[in-house]
C-alpha cells in the first residue's frame, strides 16, 4: 500500500510567534545593534570589531547588520555533545530538548537533612551523583556555587566535584579567564587529551555578558578561551523584565536577542566556525516586593519566544525551568516546576537548565531537582505524542475481542503497555489502603528516601587514579596562581 501525506509519529509542540513577528524581533534586534550599540570593555576585542567594519568610539561600538550577517553565515547550526566516556549524549539543533540541573547559587537544601546552609563542595558532589541517577536528566550543571573555598577558585572546586561524580554531560561557569583555561585543562585529562576533548566534547561553557548591552573585558577573555579551543558555548545575558530590559515582553526579547547575537559576534569574529548558541535568560522583576521571580508563566513565554528567533537562525536555544520561589518542596514547588518543565518540552528549548532551584535561585536543591525529574517523564512522554499506524490503531485486536471482551491477555498488550505509558517513580497510584499501610508518606517523605537511596547505592564509574591525581594537580596549581594570601 502506497499512502501519501502520511506522519506515522508527531510530537506535540506549540509556536509562540507568527512567521512574521520573529521577522520583527530580528529586525528590531538589528536594529538596536547597529543604532544602540554595546558598551565593549575589552581593547583587543573593540580593534577586533573594528577591523570587521563595526563603528567604534570610546568604549562604544555599534555593530552593523552585514558583520552580523557574516558571523551567522560562519556559526555552526548546531553541535554533537558526548559524556564523559565519549558516548554520544546530546545533539544541540533543531527542536531537540534536554533538561539539566540549577546551578550558581550560594544556598542548598542539604540532599539529606533538608536544612538551608551555605554551598559546600560536598552538596555540588551530592548534587552531581544524584543527578546521574535520575533518568530523565540529561545533563548538569555544578548546583551551586561552593562557599567554603576562595571564591576565584570556586570553579576548579565545582567542575572536580561534578565530572568526578557523573559521566553526564557538563555545563559550566568559569569565575575567571584563568579558571575557564584550568577547567578545559583538568577536562582535557578526563577525554585523554585536548584533541579527545575537541573530537568528543563532553562539556559547554556558559559566559554571560551584563544587561544592558555591556560586554565585560573578563566574560569577554573567557569567551575568546572557549572559541580559540573550538569547544562549544552557550552564549547569553540574564535579563530582568522591567529592570534590566524593557517590562514588554517583545521589548525585553528584543534586546535579549541582540546581547546574544553580541556574543556570537564576538566569538566569530575570533574564531570563525566555532560552536555557539543564541541563548537568553527571562525573569520578572516583582514590582510588589523588588525581587526576581524565575518561576513566572511569562518566563517560559519569553524563552519559547526568542527560542523561535534563534531558531529562525539555524542556532541552538537555552532556556530555564523546573524552578520555584517557594522556600519548601510543597504544592507550589511542584505546580512551578510543572508548568515550566511542560511549556519549555512544548517549545522545544534545547539546553533546559535549573531543574532544582528554589526560592527564585537563591537555593539549589537535591529534593526539587528529583520532583523535577518526575515532571520531565511525564512531559517527555506527552511531548512525544500519538503514534498512528496500522499496529498502533489495532483494528484487528479491536476486532478479535469484540463487544464485552477485554485486552488483559492480548500479545498487543503484552507488546506496548511498557512503552505506551508512562510509569510514575514518586507519585502515588495505587489504593488508599495500601497507602496507608505503606505509612501514609508524603511527596517530600518519598523524596526523601530517594535521596537517600541514591546517595549511599548510588555507584558513579570511577575516573582512573592516574587521572584524578592529574585533575587535582592542576587544581591546586591554580588555587596558587589565583588565590591572593
């Protein structure tokens, strides 16, 4: 049988932005670009841009859509992500989704007591090894930023904590140009060498310039670093709707757009043909109480928005989700985390960091970060839709159990239920008398014994002695280097 326009399989998505208004986002982009400009605080990048044919006074530069145009035409459209057995993860284009940890903040929920405490390298090692467990994560991030050593070598602590307890992909953030050049180093000695890691990248820098429109001398060293090894970064500003860019949402896109086209500039410009992304962070500056909220509807908006415009470019999208304000894992922890999780999987945002964050980023915790993996599976499994063909639609099962009959112990049964449904790991199914039985517990009292689970079973694949000794070499050389006694 031939039968045309057919689609066994579609997933289910949603388009925020008519053909049109992306068209508008761009050409407002551009504009703000080439009219505004950006304040470079870098002298050799400011001579870079100028060489380009960009406009520079001062520490001013306006960038003319042509360099834009250029730098796009030389962007890869996307990147090849492995983990750290050099297995193939994560392919970064198109409308592919991964979901990853929170990071970057100076509080945890302790993963075993609960309590609220400063971030200690155990908690980003805990955060790691959990985050390994959980099958719906895809890759992480060090959740957190350590508190108990020098903060310029918070870095080299966290990447140490992190790679030596997952074999997930990573996504870090360098304090310093020194420290970025140090962790592709001790990264280097994970792959077995600088041409393994290029070949097989098991790892993505994060660099954030500063909104509005500034371009710091330091994220601008550490982009360069990441360009000239051609190893892949996730470029983007953090925004504030409201503070930090326009309240409108279509205004505060805009400029998001352009500050991450700015980065892709600049790294372009440097190294033509190296790995970028066109990413943003949204969050919504609470006019009631002057603080940010990352857990917002308009926050997923925003991304799937300027998602649609980085699409539009061939370019890989970043986006933030599985995040709370609230302060304990309760319904509010598990509504937020919900409803960003489903509408970025809807969206189709490639990179999905801050599964776990609470109290609008000022807490990483182990507990959201499971609840959220929870939320992943069942978006995953709406996200991949209805499969329609001739097996699927099961006109002869239909047809040999016949009225008053049942499917109980039919072989199609037997053949799709496992992949057909998907299964809950926390949430209660079953009786209300076994429930009770069971001890009556609770979402928290279930993550919980999880969490515990996982952190005394747990078995992480070993780095070999030879290579941890060299990682922590160049960790101490660096505390040397970078700590001022």
């Amino acid at each position: 049988m031939i039968q045309t326009s057919a689609i066994e399989k579609n997933s289910v998505l949603f388009q925020v932005l008519t053909d049109d208004q992306v068209l508008e986002i761009r050409r407002a982009s551009y504009d703000v670009m080439s009219k505004v400009g950006f304040n470079v605080l870098h002298a050799g990048a400011r001579k870079m841009l100028k060489q380009a044919g960009c406009q520079v006074k001062g520490e001013h530069v306006n960038v003319p859509e042509h360099v834009v145009n250029a730098c796009l035409n030389t962007a890869p459209k996307g990147y090849t992500i492995y983990n750290r057995d050099g297995s193939r993860a994560m392919e970064v284009e198109g409308r592919k989704s991964y979901y990853g940890t929170s990071t970057a903040s100076p509080n945890t929920m302790d993963a075993l007591t609960g309590e609220i405490h400063p971030t200690y390298v155990v908690d980003i090692a805990n955060g790691a090894k959990v985050a390994d467990a959980l099958e719906h994560i895809d890759w992480v991030m060090p959740m957190g930023s350590v508190q108990d050593v020098p903060p310029t070598v918070a870095d080299l602590y966290e990447f140490e904590a992190v790679v030596t307890h997952t074999t997930k992909p990573i996504v870090f953030i360098g304090y310093t140009p020194k420290g970025v050049e140090l962790v592709y180093e001790m990264a280097a000695e994970v792959a077995g060498g600088l041409e393994n890691l290029q070949a097989k990248p098991f790892l993505i820098f994060y660099p954030e310039p500063i909104s509005p429109l500034v371009q710091p001398e330091d994220v601008i060293d550490r982009l360069f670093i990441s360009a000239d090894l051609n190893l892949p970064q996730m470029q983007g500003p953090s925004i504030q709707f409201g503070a930090t860019a326009p309240v409108t949402l279509a205004g505060g896109i805009v400029q998001g757009t352009a500050e991450s086209l700015m980065c892709l500039v600049l790294a372009q410009l440097r190294n033509p043909g190296c790995p970028c992304s066109l990413g943003s962070n949204f969050s919504v500056l609470d006019m009631s109480s002057g603080l940010t909220s990352i857990a917002c509807p308009e926050m997923s908006l925003a991304l799937a928005a300027q998602a649609e415009v980085a699409l539009s470019f061939g370019l890989p999208t970043w986006g933030l989700a599985g995040a709370t304000g609230a302060k304990v894992l309760d319904a509010q922890a598990g509504a937020e985390s919900a409803f960003s999780i489903l509408a970025q999987g809807l969206g189709s945002l490639n990179l999905i960091h801050d599964v776990g964050y609470m109290d609008d980023g000022m807490v990483c915790s182990a507990a959201q970060l499971v609840m959220g993996n929870e939320n992943i599976g069942m978006t995953k499994r709406f996200v991949r839709g209805i499969e329609i063909n001739r097996e699927m639609l099961a006109r002869e099962v239909i047809e040999n159990v016949g009225p008053g009959g049942h499917y109980l112990s039919e072989t199609h049964t037997l053949r799709h239920f496992k992949d057909e449904f998907w299964r809950p790991g926390l949430m209660a199914r079953g009786a209300r008398e076994t429930w009770l039985q069971e001890g009556s517990k609770n979402m928290m009292d279930v993550i919980q014994e999880k969490l515990h689970a996982i952190i005394e079973t747990h078995a992480v694949p070993a780095i070999a002695d030879k290579t941890l000794s060299a990682i922590r070499d160049i960790r101490n050389k660096g505390e040397k280097l970078l700590v001022k006694n």
